[in-house]
C-alpha cells in the first residue's frame, strides 16, 4: 500500500474520531448519555498512530478517555455510539458506558476508571505473553496524573525486571483533571523516569500521525524481538475540559488557541494537500465520516436498552429470595 493510501486512511480515522467525540458531546447535551463522558479531542494521532503500528494480535488498555483508541483499533461507531448511549447493541452491552469500552476479539481489553490502576493489567498481560511463549505485545495508555500513582510504580519495577513486552504510553496533556503537570510533579520531562526502572524512554510531540506511528513502532519493535518494555511520553493536548461538567476555566484562551494551531486534524489535512491529494477528495472524506457518524447516532437511538438479565449474569450476586 502506497504511502498515499496510508496517509488518506489515517486522515479518515482522525475525522471518525474528531466526528464521534463532537456527536457523543451533542448527544450528551441532550441528556441521550449519562454518567462520565471524557472526551479525547485534540489526541486523535496517538491512537491512530499507534493503532497502525500494532498487530492484530496485540493488546491494549486504556484509561477512562477511551472511545479514540477503540475506533482506531476498529470498533465500529455504532458500536461505541450505542455503548455510550446504554444500548445492548453497545461493545459492552450498553453496561460499561463511555469510561468502560472492551472488545476482546480486537485484543482492545478496555476502558480503565481508576487512574493507574490497570498498569498493572497490562504488565499482566506482558507477562502472560512472554510466559506461554506468545508473539504478542501489549501497548497500556495513560495520563500524566498517573505517574505518581503506586500502580505506575509497580508495574514498571516488574516490566523492567522481567524485560517484559509492554509499551508504557503517558499521554502528557499538560493537566490532570483541571490541575497542570507543574503543580504535581517535581520533572518536566517524564520520560527520563523510565531509566529508574531499567527500560528504554522516549519522548515526542504527538501531534502528526505518522511520526506517532514511527516512533511507537519503534517502541513495540523493541518490545517485540525480546528488547523489553519503553516507556513513552506522548506531548499532547486536550481541547475540551477533563469531562463534559468541566468548563476548563484553569486554562486561558491564548493558550488553547496557541495549543490549536497543532490540531491533528489541520496536520494530517495539509499533509495529504502536501502530497499532491485535491482539496475535494478530502471534503469527500468528511462527508463520509459525516454520514458515517449520523448512522451511528441513529443506530444507538434506535437500539434497545441494556438488559436487566444480562447486567445480572455479568456480577457476582447473591440468588434473589424466592
Ligand atoms: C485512583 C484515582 N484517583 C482519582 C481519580 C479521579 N480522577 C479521574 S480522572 C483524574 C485525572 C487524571 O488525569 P490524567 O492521568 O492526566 O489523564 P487525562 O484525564 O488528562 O487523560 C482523576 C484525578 C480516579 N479516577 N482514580
Ligand atoms: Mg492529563
């Protein structure tokens, strides 16, 4: 496949992502979700990138900020639009909702609430492939608010001494919840933690699609051919509050405005502009995603509602007293 193909596909997926994130805010407004809805516009690159540099066997993890990653990986829209709508037709049967997206058959193994806590899952899953002998690599995303969390520190001591193929991704947007990164940790560059833990490090903008998936690429490789974990740190940027009740006061618009002139969106737009693709072909792609987004809107309003008798054979519950 031409590097023109590529490029055309990963715009495509950036915009299903820019699309689903915009209807899920709409949607939201409209009292269709409930519960969290954590938005991942701004850092549609990093998944797109990395979903390109992974092999359909792989894992992933991922935080609460999950539905960008899901699609890239696959995830039909309509399947993540009716998960946040709490539809049975949703990828967790409408039981998760936004921060609890799961998709085994896509090695895609969720949607984490607790900051930090599924570090340790991933290690998990390393350690399971490299046990049975398995060529699979597990790739675990995460925020800058959980690098001081016990779970990061435990994960990564028994990843870098078990050389272990796990890629530790930090998605670095600048602010846990409303409070910046200055405020919380005494290291502006976080990378450089990954040498304590005896792993390979590394650091870059995330921004542009095909330098994420070069760079990742590199990191799985390594985790890959017995080179053990990396651990990563992504610079990236949320345009939108921590979740849809933050206004995101804390930040000024100077700054979101500077912030915005890395979109992901205008990056890959004019990169395929670059390479010689007419400006009509790419409006023919947002049409696309458009109508492809619409469809899923639908989709998910038509669905039924999750089931009472499926929430109960997924817990652990005493038998109901006759
Ligand atoms: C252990 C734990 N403490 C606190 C929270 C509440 N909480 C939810 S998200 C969040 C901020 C995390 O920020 P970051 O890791 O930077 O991820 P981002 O939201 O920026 O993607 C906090 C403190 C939680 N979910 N889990
Ligand atoms: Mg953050």
């Amino acid at each position: 496949m031409s590097d023109k193909d590529a490029l055309l596909r990963q715009y495509r997926m950036i915009m299903v992502i820019r699309r689903f994130e915009e209807e899920a805010a709409r949607n939201y407004a409209k009292g269709k979700i409930g519960g969290f809805l954590h938005l991942y516009i701004g850092q549609e690159a990093i998944a797109v990138g990395a979903a390109e540099a992974l092999e359909e066997r792989d894992y992933i993890f991922q935080t609460y900020r999950d539905h960008g990653i899901a699609l890239a990986r696959g995830m039909s829209p309509k399947a993540a639009m009716a998960e946040l709508f709490g539809k049975d037709t949703g990828c967790s049967r409408g039981l998760g909702g936004s921060m609890h997206f799961f998709d085994l058959e896509r090695g895609f193994l969720g949607g984490w609430a607790i900051v930090g806590g599924h570090l340790a899952l991933a290690a998990g899953t390393a350690f399971k492939a490299k046990y049975a002998g398995e060529d699979r690599v597990t790739i675990c995303f995460f925020g800058d608010g959980s690098i001081n969390i016990g779970g990061f520190h435990e994960a990564m001591s028994l990843a870098g001494l078990w050389k272990l193929p796990v890629v530790f991704v930090c998605e670095n947007n600048q602010y846990a919840m409303g409070t910046p990164l200055e405020r919380t940790s005494p290291l502006k560059n976080l990378s450089i933690k990954a040498k304590g833990y005896g792993m390979a490090g590394d650091r870059f903008e995330g921004h542009d699609v095909e330098h994420v998936h070069q760079r990742l690429g590199e990191a799985i490789d390594r985790a890959r051919s017995g080179g053990g974990p990396t651990f990563v740190e992504i610079l990236t940027y949320r345009f939108r509050g921590h979740s849809m009740s933050d206004p995101a006061k804390y930040r000024t618009q100077t700054e979101l405005e500077q912030r915005k002139r890395q979109d992901p969106v205008f990056i890959a737009r004019n990169r395929l502009l670059e390479i010689g693709v007419d400006e009509s072909t790419i409006d023919d792609i947002d049409l696309e995603v458009d109508e492809e987004i619409e469809e899923a809107v639908r989709f998910a309003d038509e669905s039924e509602p999750a089931r009472q008798d499926v929430m109960m054979s997924t817990v652990l519950a005493p038998e109901e007293e006759a």
